[in-house]
C-alpha cells in the first residue's frame, strides 16, 4: 500500500541553524501539508501546498520557514534559524483532491 | 478557533469493553476525520466522514456525525489492548487546505 515517508526520523541541530525536513507524498496525490505536534499538545497546521504553490498557512509559519517541491517526488520545509521553541514531531500529509490526507511518520526536530 | 475537541480527555476501560469518544467543533464543515496516533508515532488515518453522512462502520468503528450539534462520536466495540493509543478528530473546511485537530482523547485498554 503507498504510504507517505519522512526522512530523517530524528534531526537534531543547534539553534540559528537551517534544517530541511524532505517528504515523499503518495505519488499520484495533489495537495502537500506540514503539521507539527509539540510533546505532548495539539497537532497543529503549518502550511498546505498546491499546484506549486501555498494554498494557506498559518500563524505558525513566518519567514523562518518555507516549503519546496524541488521535483516531482519530494516535499521539503525548511526552517532558517531553527529556534528552541520550534523542537518538535513535524508531519507530512498527502491527499488526493477532496480526500483522506495520508500522514507520514514525523521527524522529531530537537533543537539544542 | 475550528479546532475540534475532544472528550473525554483520558479514558481507561477493560478489553471487550466499548470506548466512546466525542468531538466538537464550531464551524461548518466538509468532513471529518479520526485518527489514531500510538505514543511517539505518527498519525493513522481511520475513517472519514462527510457532512451530508449521519454514521459510518469501519470493522470495529463505529462513527457518527451530527452537524447540527457540530459534534461527532468514535465509538470502538470489543477494545483489544493494541487500542491503547491518543485518538483525534480533526475537522476540514470547504476550501479542504488544512486540517484542525482536537486535543485528543487518550484511550487506555487494560488487558
């Protein structure tokens, strides 16, 4: 069955630096997401992308952050300057128009 | 805020038992959803429901929706302890570009 993968599984880096989390959607869906879980909090929205480009976003995601689809497969989000606040679980979702969104596995983000 | 929230916050019941969780929201929506996230791991996707659907079966899942109390109900009969896990609802709008989740309700199946 296709699933939605997320490498790496754990980042951890210093904070001010930069950190691409990649994402591989489900190869025929449209719509890309990044969300992100706090330890032990909501999974909150970030950012939806669509026909190259940002469909919305939320308050979460300021100028730090941004989100690729450099090639046909893969998804990224970067964050610039990685700060403390943002160590976290960050998923990735795909879905087919009007659909189920797919999660992926997360990659835990530690910031030190 | 959309977000949907759940209750209860925690539940514990015994294996064979059934587990109800309910969810709220505030705003109208295309459909909702409940996923299951085991501790640490990501989020698994366990049934949709649209807005102009009142109930909906998945094996053990049985999900309700009733959009003129902006609510919905999860419920799990004959729970087996791998049931233990956060169970969320998370709503979508029309424009479907992003997801709002509840807080989640904790479900603790003792075998």
């Amino acid at each position: 069955e296709p699933e939605v993968t997320q490498t790496p599984s754990h980042q951890v880096t210093q904070m001010g630096q930069e950190v691409i989390l990649r994402c591989v959607p489900i190869s025929n869906h449209l719509y890309f997401y990044w969300y992100r879980q706090i330890l032990g909090q909501k999974v909150e929205f970030l950012v939806s992308f669509y026909n190259n480009e940002i469909s919305e976003k939320s308050e979460i995601f300021d100028d730090q952050f941004s989100v690729e689809r450099p090639d046909g497969s893969n998804f990224t989000l970067k964050i610039r300057s990685t700060k403390l606040e943002d160590s976290a679980m960050y998923f990735c979702a795909s879905s087919a128009l009007q659909n189920t969104q797919y999660f992926g596995p997360g990659t835990r983000l530690t910031v030190l | 805020s959309q977000q949907g929230e759940e209750d209860p916050q925690a539940l514990s019941i015994q294996e064979g038992e059934n587990a109800t969780m309910n969810c709220s929201y505030k705003t109208s929506i295309n459909n909702l959803q409940w996923y299951r996230q085991n501790s640490g791991r990501g989020l698994v996707h366990l049934i949709l429901i649209r807005s102009n659907e009142r109930e909906k079966h998945s094996g053990r899942l049985r999900v309700t929706l009733d959009t003129s109390k902006k609510s919905s109900s999860l419920l799990i009969t004959a729970s087996r302890a791998a049931d233990t896990a956060s169970y969320f609802c998370a709503t979508a709008l029309y424009n479907f570009n992003k997801f709002y989740f509840g807080s989640g309700t904790k479900l603790n199946v003792k075998p």
